[in-house]
C-alpha cells in the first residue's frame, strides 16, 4: 500500500511549483534547466508537444516573455511517487511577438526523484 501523501509533500510540491513560476517571469532558464526533468516537455495549448530544451532556448530568444502569472485556484492529487499539480492562472506573456492576457490551465505532472519533487511535464490549455 503507497504512503498517504503528509503535509510535507505537498508543501514541497508547492515550493518547486512557485520556483518553477516564478523563474519563468525572471526568465531564468537557468533555474528552469535545473528544476525540471531532463525528459521534461511543454504541451502548448496549441497541441504542440515542446521538449525542454527548444522551450529554453526560444525563451532566451524571446519568442516567450513571461510578464506575470497569477494562480486563480489549484488542485493537488498525489499517488505514491506521482503526482499532478492543476493549476488555474491569468497569464500576461508575450508569445512570438504577441503580448496577451491568457487564461491557462497548467497541469504539471511530478515524480519524486530522493526526496525532490520533479516537474516531468506540463500540459498548458485553456479555461
């Protein structure tokens, strides 16, 4: 039988949940390189299923400038060494030029790797 979830794993998702956000404001790739997975991919809301690195990459291009993510409301479920973080935001970004107000659904998928949680990937739709 998999552990029940303690109030330490979901603060722990959390905090890389907010460091993932916020890093993506400061648009430190850096940080997001570190963070997430190796394996990690964006799923735009476009469909388009982006690995990491070309998400970087275009990032530091500018072709995506996060300007300010406020979370709308969450919703956590986690199972064992998984777990799914859904996350309602207003989005201010500009994306290949053009600069929108978005109002994105982010659900992150995390494994626990030792004791981090690790985002493996996140799918971006639209509420």
């Amino acid at each position: 039988m998999p552990p029940t979830p303690s109030r330490t794993d979901r603060e722990d998702i959390l905090q890389v949940h907010h460091a993932y956000l916020d890093a993506m404001v400061e648009g430190d790739t850096q940080s997001l390189d570190d963070l997430l997975d190796d394996g990690f991919f964006l799923t735009h809301m476009t469909g388009y299923v982006q690995p990491k690195a070309e998400w970087l990459a275009q990032m530091r291009a500018g072709q995506f400038v996060y300007h300010s993510i406020d979370e709308v409301d969450t919703a956590l479920d986690i199972d064992g060494g998984t777990a799914r973080l859904t996350v309602r935001t207003k989005t201010d970004a500009k994306v290949y030029g053009s600069r929108a107000d978005w109002r994105l659904l982010l659900a992150t998928d995390y494994a626990r790797g030792g004791d981090a949680w690790i985002p493996m990937r996140t799918v971006a739709t639209t509420w």
